[in-house]
C-alpha cells in the first residue's frame, strides 16, 4: 500500500514554473513553429490564396511534387552504435568557399508577393546563418539591392535565357559585377509549366483587385497592407509585368535554349557555373564535358513537367558517374533536415531548399526565414549525431536505404507486360 498525505506547499511549488508571457505576436508564432510544415500552416493563415498556393503548389496534378517529398520519407536510417559523436560539424565547403550548413536558399520568382521584404529578407537570413543565397531572373529585388542586402555573404545567381538573348547577357554582366561567386543556369523551363492552382485563382503579376481577392483579403488586411504601401512589384530582368504568370514566364523563356547557349554563358562568366534542372544521367554525364563546375538536379519543384523524375532518387546514379567530375547538388522535396543528411549520404555534395524557405518567409518575413534555418540546422545535427556521425565526410550511402513505392519497369519488363 502506497502511504498518502497532504502535499506539501513548497514541493508543490517546486513543481510550479511561470513563464513569462511572450508579447511580440510574430516571436510568438514563430517560435511555436517546430516544423516547415508548421511555418506552412502560418503561412496558409496569413497569406491571400493565391499567393500561397503559387508558393505551395506545382504543375498538372502536382505528382512530382508529391513523390518527391514522399522519397525523402520513404528512407531507412542504419545508425552506427558506440560512436560518439558529441560535437557535431555541419558545416562544408562547396564551389570553392565555405557553407556553415549543407544547404543554400534556393532561387524563387515573385518573391516579394509572398511577403513584401522577399529577397532582402531571404538574402539577409542567409548572409546572418553563413549560407548562400541565390537570386531568381524572375526576383523582385535587383542584382545591386541583393548584394546590399548581404554584403558579405555568398550571393548566387539563377539565370533563364530569354528570347532576348541581350537581357540574359546583360544579368550575367551586373551578377558579376557584384561579385555574385555563382552561376546557376537552368534548363528545365523552355516554357512555363501549366499549373492549375493558379489559373483557377486567376493568379497575375501584379495581383488584380476581384471580389474574390477583396473577400480572401478580408481576413488578411496586414498582408494588403504591405503590399500597397511598399514600392511598386518590380522584377530584376522584366519590364513588363502585365498577365498571368504562364504569359510572364512564356515570354521569358525560350525553348530554342540550346548548348551553344551554355557555351556562351559559360565564356561570359567568371564565377563558378553551375547546370540546374538535370533529371537523367546521360545528361549529367554529357554536361561534364562542357566544362560545368555542378549540376543541380532538380525538377523544378515538380512545376514544370509533372511525372518528372525524382531527383532524390536518380541522385546515387549521377554520384557514381560524375560525383568525381563534378560538383553534384539536389533539391525539390526538402522539408526536414534529415532528407538533407540523407541527400549528403547518398552524394550530394548541397542541397537547396525553396518552398521551406518561402514558407518561413511568408509566415514571418526575414525572422521567419531564420527561424526555417533554425529548424533545419537542429534536425540536420540531430539526425547527424542520432547516426553517430561527427561530420558530414563521415556520412556515407551505408547510412541510408531508399525505398521505393515507384519502382521503375525495365525495358524487358515493361515489353513483356505490353504484349501480354
């Protein structure tokens, strides 16, 4: 039989521990977001539709999306026992000069729509953690206002060739000017892809006052707000911002992109090129004879051709065969840090994160960036010292098991099942 009795009032208020109550709302709500997915859930509550969803969607049927995000999900972890790891290490070195964390912000177009700090805000947060940041042909901060904003970090650039070909050379020319160190060409959007969240929204740049908007922004005046007492929406590489963003993007792009383009570029710039949206590997091996120093590869977020393939998942293919060539780097899907120690495990030498990063910023402009970084490095070293890994040359593909719900067919396969 347990022995009961009075409690005592000092063990009582032993146990009694008040907090003092926090009263900056943003802290507030950015603290308590323990996750991207809950910096999300802030940003759905606190952005107009239509902005969120350009942010959180992605092309068709939004598949790629999807199985990207659910192949970093779908890993088996094999921790090494008995392996202190007390202090861990996550910083390394990537094209040439140092990153506090295996990860850089990825580019992202009309981010200023999101929030009306954008660039600045993303720039300024990677400059204050010792990441780098990339800037989009289609951001809404300049070249020059980017490097202001991040004077002594590592600012990247992210370049589309456009049917002018003068307006492309021309970013390439400022980018370098400003000391931007990188140069990320793309090559997965010859023309925008359909993505139905933002027609159905009837999604435009600028965003057009409609009943629909004026009822959505109701209960978001704060976000209205900003926009309109900001300086106008302004692109780096537009002068026309008129029509919905498959226009925009249509009259941007060019689908006569061509390797001849990649040997210009390349003769242009004096920074380290980097080749972003591969997504097989005889591509990734015919790239390492163009004098590349990276490829990213990318599916653009799943915004671009839906069913592409998964990136996380062609990643060890391309490490075995250019992995010693070239510097192999990996996005879309990132939402944890540990699917970037897995990234790191399998090859990837960085990864980029975007939508993670748009969600930190929507839900707390540049505070709400850090505190997505924040989250990320915890898990990242987290994850790390879990496997018993010190540093990130210690994470090896022993550590890590894809599983597959997609397994691919092979040619035999696939004929044999045709016929019968």
């Amino acid at each position: 039989m347990v022995r009961r009795q009075l409690p005592k009032p000092n063990e009582v208020f032993e146990l009694v521990q008040f907090k003092r109550p926090e009263l900056n709302l943003k802290k507030r709500r950015l603290d308590a977001a323990l996750t991207t997915y809950d910096l999300r859930r802030v940003a759905k509550r606190r952005t107009p539709r239509a902005a969120f969803d350009y942010t959180d969607g992605a092309a068709e049927a939004e598949l790629s999306m999807r199985r990207s995000r659910q192949a970093f999900e779908d890993i088996e972890w094999h921790p090494d026992i008995l392996t202190p790891a007390p202090h861990v290490d996550a910083s390394t070195t990537i094209l040439g000069a140092p990153s506090a964390l295996p990860f850089g912000i990825a580019p992202t177009g009309f981010t200023r729509l999101m929030h009306t700090e954008g660039e600045v805000a993303g720039a300024g947060a990677a400059g204050r953690a010792g990441i780098p940041f990339t800037l989009s042909t289609l951001g809404t901060t300049s070249i020059e206002d980017v490097k202001a904003a991040n004077p002594h970090g590592r600012n990247w650039f992210q370049l589309y060739v456009m049917r002018d070909r003068q307006i492309s050379y021309d970013l390439v020319n400022r980018a370098a000017a400003a000391g931007f160190d990188t140069l990320m060409f793309t090559v997965d959007a010859p023309v925008a892809g359909y993505r139905i969240r933002d027609v159905r929204n009837g999604f435009s740049i600028p965003p057009s006052l409609t009943l629909r908007t004026v009822v959505d922004a109701l209960p978001r005046p704060w976000w209205w707000i900003d926009f309109l007492t900001t300086p106008k929406l302004e692109f780096a590489s537009l002068s026309a911002t008129g029509g919905t963003v498959g226009e925009l993007l249509n009259s941007a792009m060019d689908p006569t992109i061509s390797y001849d383009d990649l040997r210009i570029v390349r003769e242009m710039w004096p920074g380290k090129i980097v080749v972003k949206g591969v997504q097989t590997v005889a591509d990734a091996v015919k790239l390492i004879d163009q004098g590349v120093d990276g490829i990213v590869l990318s599916n653009h977020g799943g915004r671009q051709l839906d069913r592409a393939p998964v990136p996380f998942q062609l990643l060890p293919q391309v490490v075995r065969e250019v992995g010693h060539h070239a510097t192999v780097m990996v996005d879309t899907g990132i939402m944890n840090g540990a699917d970037i120690v897995a990234a790191v495990a399998l090859g990837a030498k960085f990864t980029l994160v975007g939508r993670a990063y748009l969600y930190g910023l929507m839900a707390g402009g540049q505070e709400g960036v850090e505190r997505m970084i924040a989250i990320l490095r915890t898990e990242i070293h987290r994850t790390m010292a879990l496997l018993g890994v010190s540093t990130l040359d210690e994470l090896q593909p022993r550590h890590v098991t894809q599983l597959s719900r997609t397994t691919p067919l092979s040619p035999a396969t696939a004929m044999h099942r045709d016929s019968s």
